[in-house]
C-alpha cells in the first residue's frame, strides 16, 4: 500500500522540500520501495509519494511522477485497461519510459485534459 502526503498554500508562504520529506518519513511504512517529492515553482504545491512498487518494479516508476516537464501526479491506484490506452497512444506517438499506469494517466491527461475523466 502507498502513502500519498502533500500541502496546497494560497499564501505567501509555500511548500519546502523538507516540510514534505517529514511527512513522508511518517509514512515510510506504508510504501518501503521509493519516496518522492515534487514542490511547484511557485511553492504553493507539495506532493509526497512512498511507493510500494507493484506494476513496474524499476524506477521509472518514481513518484511523484513528471510528463513531458509540463505535468505532475503523485497516484495511489490503479487503471486496469492502462495497457490498452498506452498502446493507443503508442499509435498517435506518444511515448513512454515506465511501465506504469501512472504515466499512462499523465499522457492521456495531456491528450485530453480533464476530459481524461470521461473515457
């Protein structure tokens, strides 16, 4: 099972690395294999991530995971027809360095924008 933790600001104040490292720390038992953080330029968004590798084992799997230097998801689930939507978008050119379902969200999510939700 995974841990997900994170902070959103609308202040002035913002997100640090360590801040979300802590939190992460706390939850390292839910998700042994890797721990990430992601903070947004602006500070203002701080994503955590304990992983327990599941579908792809190697770290292309890291999470927080970023696509294309342009989106950011930290994800805890999982997409069962991933592989038939990866293979989809292989087709159109996309393409991909994991094996996960988690960067197939973050591709369609590019493809489709919030319209993702209702494929």
């Amino acid at each position: 099972m995974c841990a997900i933790s994170g902070k959103g600001l609308f202040c002035e104040t913002g997100s640090t690395s360590q801040e979300i490292l802590r939190m992460t720390k706390e939850l390292n038992h839910r998700g042994p294999d890797d721990s990430g953080v992601f903070i947004s330029k602006k500070r203002n968004v701080g994503l955590g991530n304990n992983r327990l590798a599941i579908i792809d084992l190697s770290k292309n799997g890291h999470q927080p995971m970023n696509y294309r230097n342009r989106y950011t998801i930290t994800f805890n689930g999982e997409i069962y027809n991933f592989q038939e939507e990866k293979r989809k978008l292989i087709k159109l050119g996309y393409q991909f360095i994991s094996n996960t379902d988690t960067e197939v969200i973050l591709a369609l999510y590019s493809k489709f924008g919030r319209n993702v939700l209702t494929i």
